[in-house]
C-alpha cells in the first residue's frame, strides 16, 4: 500500500478508524493498487456536502476499543434491559407465528404503529391515525434523516441549539439547508449548576427567524446538558415557530427520563403546534435496548407524507421482530401506566441516584458538573484539574479532545468532548467540559470515582 493519492489515503484512514489495516482490508477485497487509482480524483470524492471527517462516535468508540479505559462515553446502560423486552424478542423469533421473522410493512409494523398511535393519543390529547401519521424507523437517527431531507430544499435555513447532537448539522447539510446556530450558555458557573441554568436569549432566538427559515431542531431532554425545557421556553419556541410559518423537529428520545420535580412537556401538545411539529422517539432509550435501533417519527398527515417519501426508497421496512417485540413491551406499559412499576416511570428513580453519585464524585475531585434535569449524561467543566492532564501529548486542536484522549489513555476513564455538539466557530463554548454518561451498573461508577480519586491523589 504505497503511493496512494489522497481520496485513497482518506479511506484508509477511515477504514483504519474501524480498525482494518491497509493490507488486510484491501487484499480481501482483492483491490489492486492500479484499481485504486483508477477510482481516485475528484470524480469519485465525496460530495461536498457530505463530511469525511470520522464523527466523534467513530473516533471514540475506536479509542475505547484501542485503550480499554472504563467508558463512560457513549451514552447506552451496562447491564440488562427490562427482562420482559429481551425475552418478548425471542418469543416473537421462535414463536408459532413464523411470519413475524420476514418483512413487515414499509411505515411500521401494524402493532407497532397502533401502539404508538394509542400511546400518544393518550398523552397528547387528541386522536394520531397510525396509518398517516406515525412513521417507524431504523432509530431515531433515522427519524431525524427523513424529517431534515424530506423537508430541506437548497436554502433553507434550520435554526440548531447548541450544543447539539452532532448529527443535526451534518443532516442539514447532506439535504443542502443552511443551518443557523444558537447556543445555550450557563447563566451562572460556580455553585451548583442545573441544566435549567443553560438558556437561550430570547432575542438572540427571534433574531434567528426570518422568511428563509424552514424548521427549528428542539432537543428535550437535551443531550448533553440534560435541560428539560419548560414551558415558556417552549411557548416562545412555539409563538416564534407560528409567526414565521416554521416547523418544529422535537427530538424526545428521552422522554422518559426527567428527574423531579421536572417534567417533560411536548411541544406537539401547545396550542397551534400540532400542526407544526414532527416528533421523534427512540425504542433504544424507551425501553434501554440502544442495540435495537428503532425509533419513530410522529405528526400530522400533511407533515409525515415527506418522511414516508424518504424512507420508502432507503430503509423501506425496518425489523419485523424488534417491531413486534417493542410493541408488546409498549402494550404492557400502557395497561400499568398509571402504576409506580410503569417502566416510563421507574427509569428515572433508578437513575436518579446514580446522577447524584455522579455529581458528588465529580465535584469531589474539582470538577463543576451542571446536574441534569433529564437524560443520562452530565457534563462537568474539567479545567480545575488542567495541571494535571499533559495536554501536549495530544495533537487536537480542541482542549476536551485532548482531555479526553488524554484520560482515555492515561488515566483509563473515557468521556466525551463537547465541543463536538457545536458548530466550527462555536467549539470554543464546549473546550471546557467532559461529558459522561451515568446509566451504568453502580459498581463501574463506584470504578469510576475510584479512578479519579486516584488520580487526583497522585502527585
Ligand atoms: N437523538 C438524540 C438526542 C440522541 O442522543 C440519540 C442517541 N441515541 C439519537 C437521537 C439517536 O437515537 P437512536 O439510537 O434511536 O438512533
Ligand atoms: N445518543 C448516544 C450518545 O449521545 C449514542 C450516540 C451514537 O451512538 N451515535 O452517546
């Protein structure tokens, strides 16, 4: 593998990202270096609307595998999901029903649609048709994909709140819209910090909004600081979102998950926004299997016709039996839903000490972590414990990589950088914080206190 030119040498290094080598990917696909060349130059680049550059999800699920730290990085539970989802999907695989191991149909298998559709009838107060307006999809990313491309035209601008879940921006771009930035910013940063002390300014927001606007992207629970809107945030969203004729994208992956006395509010269910607002869900954070990959996308008829336009012709159908699995675990929620056991309910009460455990072995060592009103990830500003991280082992240019590489190797504790949930000239806002996720057995979090405290101790 000598003298390749550059698009070679990019997919390379991305394939090395996956951990291929040169010689092992390349000699099993047999691909010549003559062939290579052939297929270099700019014919074959990648769209210029697309980015090369790995996500941090790649590079960091890489590092993990690489250095073997305890991983407190991307966000999904260490240890087993409610029983009942896990052993509904084998029932359903080697059930007398041998139907439900082959294709189901394209917008959603019909139990699962309909489960959905009674659900959120319930919680929105109003009647949702399953067939014309709920839409089942590989995981909420896919959700998010249909929703960006089959409402984007070149031009259009989506306003994104910062931080954000990285992959807003590169959708945005991948259907040619412009997306617009703002970020949240702490109002205050000593002390304890909640998520709710991260806010917008509203004219800030409404300086935002003109005739070019197409949607805006609201995340609550917001991944990574763990804000849960409230309701006039939410209702300036809205009167903004109404005055400028502008959809609402509602990513509410983690609905489920508010700490009290929070509570998560939808915006499909203010005034005038239903017919607004596509909302998104995941089965991956509903029921803790993220392995599972299968969200949805909610709202009204004239909206989701654009999302089914997109998916019919890139993921068609999604998984038969996932479908059938979470369907029946959504079935048994509903029927105790006003019970203490409900699932919907009992996540936020497990995970509620583990957030708190988080935030004192945080702050115990120097960190200053904003507590999270929802989700499952806090961030904490690292910089207290600057002298202690040799920064200038690593190369990147933005110093929460460099922590968290740095840590990962060193120190054998992964987090997150921020700054990859902001835009170029905002990653300076994230430079000071780590994100970790705290849904993880108590003992790897007990690890992870040991390890800081260690850490900290030595000299
Ligand atoms: N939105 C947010 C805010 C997320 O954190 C995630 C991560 N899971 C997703 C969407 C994607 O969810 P899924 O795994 O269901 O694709
Ligand atoms: N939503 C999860 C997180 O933020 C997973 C992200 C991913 O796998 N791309 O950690």
């Amino acid at each position: 593998m000598v003298n390749l030119r550059p698009a070679s040498q990019q997919l390379c290094r991305f394939l090395k990202s996956f951990g291929a080598t040169n010689s092992s990917f390349f000699d099993r696909r047999n691909i010549s270096r003559a062939a290579v060349s052939t297929m270099d130059g700019d014919k074959f680049s990648l769209p210029s609307n697309y980015s090369a550059e790995p996500s941090v999800w790649v590079e960091y699920i890489q590092l993990a595998l690489e250095h073997k730290p305890l991983n407190l990085g991307q966000g999904f539970p260490d240890y087993a999901p409610p029983s009942y989802v896990t052993e509904a999907l084998s029932k359903v695989t080697t059930g007398d029903n041998v139907l439900l191991n082959q294709y189901t149909r394209g917008f959603g298998h019909p139990p699962l649609v309909n489960a959905l559709g009674k659900l959120y009838s319930k919680l929105l107060n109003r009647q949702i048709n399953p067939q014309t307006e709920v839409l089942v999809t590989a995981g909420a990313y896919e959700a998010l994909f249909s929703t960006i491309v089959g409402h984007t035209k070149p031009g259009d601008e989506i306003i994104i709140i910062e931080p954000f879940f990285d992959c807003y921006e590169a959708m945005v771009r991948a259907a040619h819209g412009v997306p617009r930035f703002i970020p949240l910013k702490p109002k205050k940063t000593s002390g304890t910090i909640m998520s709710s002390d991260w806010v917008l300014d509203p004219d800030e927001l409404k300086g935002l909004f003109n005739a070019k606007t197409k949607a805006i992207i609201l995340n609550t629970p917001h991944n990574p600081i763990g804000k849960v809107f409230n309701l006039e945030e939410l209702k300036l969203i809205a009167e903004l979102c109404s005055k400028w004729n502008v959809m609402c994208i509602a990513d509410e992956v983690y609905e489920w998950l508010v700490y009290e006395p929070f509570k998560h509010i939808r915006i499909a269910s203010l005034p005038g926004m239903w017919e607004r607002t596509i909302t998104i869900g995941s089965a991956g954070k509903t029921f803790s299997v993220t392995g599972w990959k299968t969200g949805w996308a909610y709202g009204p008829a004239h909206l989701m016709k654009n999302l089914q336009a997109v998916h019919q012709n890139c993921v068609y159908t999604c998984c038969t039996p996932v479908q059938e699995a979470v369907a029946r675990g959504f079935e048994l929620e509903m029927e105790r839903f006003d019970s203490p056991e409900c699932y919907f309910h009992s996540i936020s009460k497990e995970l509620v000490s583990k957030r708190d455990y988080m935030a004192k072995f945080l702050s115990d060592v120097g960190m200053v972590p904003t507590i999270p009103e929802g989700g499952y990830f806090m961030i904490a500003d690292w910089t207290a414990l600057e002298n202690k991280v040799r920064l200038n082992e690593e190369t990147d240019k933005l110093k929460d990589y460099r922590f968290t590489k740095w840590m990962s190797k060193n120190v054998k504790l992964q987090g997150i950088p921020p700054s990859a949930f902001y835009s170029d000239p905002h990653k300076p806002l994230g430079e000071s914080y780590v994100r970790y996720c705290f849904f993880k057995k108590d003992e790897n979090l007990q690890k992870a206190a040991e390890i800081l405290q260690k850490w900290k101790s030595s000299s």
